[in-house]
C-alpha cells in the first residue's frame, strides 16, 4: 500500500511538471517569407493576467523568436498574440482499509480516508498572424499545471513558451 501511495505521488510530479503541446497551422503559407514580427497589442491587452505575467511571456517569446533568427520590427511581417485559460481539477482518493473485498468497500465497513487534492491546470495560446491580411497562420497551444504560487514563474513560463514555439515554423510534409 506504501509503494502504491509513493507510485501515486510520483506520477502526480511527473504529471503537474510535463507540458502538453498542440499546434496547427495554413498549409498553403510559406513561412520562410516571414522574417521580422511585432505583438498585436489590442488582443494582449484584453488577456486577464496579471501585467507581470504578460512581461514574462512577452519576454520568453521574444527570446524563442529571436533564437528562430526572427527580428522585432515597427513594419513586421507577422504580428504575434497570445491567451490564456485556467482549470481547476480536483482530485478525490477514497481509501477504505477494513471490510470485505478489494479496494472500494460497498458497505462502507471500517474507516474510510479521503484525500482531496487541487491542481489549476492553465492553457497558454500563441497565435502568429501574417501582418499583411491579418489572418490566423500557426496557432500553439500548450496545457500544464501553473498556478500563481508556483516558484521560479519565469522559468516556469519561459519553459511553456518554449515547448510551444519549438513547434514554429511547422514541417510541410511534401
């Protein structure tokens, strides 16, 4: 029952530390004409974060588009947005220890332990827009656990951002 609870902890670890990432993209675009980008303000400005936070992805995507040997420009060719959600999810384990059979105990003999945890579970969008008609070109998507106690938030943010843009530009199978 020990290594059990220990195996438990572990994977909820591994769990609130890995960082889910979906991207999708326009086939049709050429994305080695794009070489310079600008944020598009009006829809940063709407996200409901705090400023802080809007700094620390400003900052990571800055770092990520410039390893990407893309420039911030006044007359950019793509303008670049993001947005975040969060979820929170509860988690119940109910351990029965005394009574017939194995694991859940229909009688509800002996007593019972709950363990109740939560866990905010937050989503942060990348949008890139090509500047020129202003449509949706790659958007990235990256889900994880964050909250707004977790330590080091730079690092935490920067590590989002990153496994996000890693998948910018997107491969063209052709």
């Amino acid at each position: 029952m020990k290594n059990l609870i220990l195996l438990s902890v572990f994977f909820l670890l591994i769990s609130c530390s890995s960082i889910r990432v979906y991207t999708d993209h326009d086939t049709a675009v050429d994305f080695s004409k794009y070489q310079t980008y600008a944020y598009f303000k009006p829809q940063i400005d709407e996200v409901e974060i705090s400023d802080l936070d809007k700094r620390r992805i400003l900052k990571a995507i800055d770092q990520e588009m410039t390893l990407k040997g893309l420039t911030k420009s006044e007359t950019p060719d793509l303008l670049i947005s993001f947005n975040t959600k969060a979820k929170e999810k509860i988690y119940i384990n109910n351990f029965n220890h005394w009574g017939w059979g194995w694991g859940w105990n229909p009688w509800f003999w002996g007593p019972n332990y709950n363990n109740v945890s939560r866990r905010t579970e937050g989503t942060l969008y990348i949008d890139v827009i090509d500047a020129t008609n202003r449509q949706l070109i790659w958007q990235g998507r990256g889900e994880g656990g964050i909250s707004e106690y977790t330590p080091n938030r730079d690092e935490r943010i920067a590590l989002f951002v990153g496994e996000i843009v890693a998948q910018y530009p997107p491969t063209n199978p052709n």
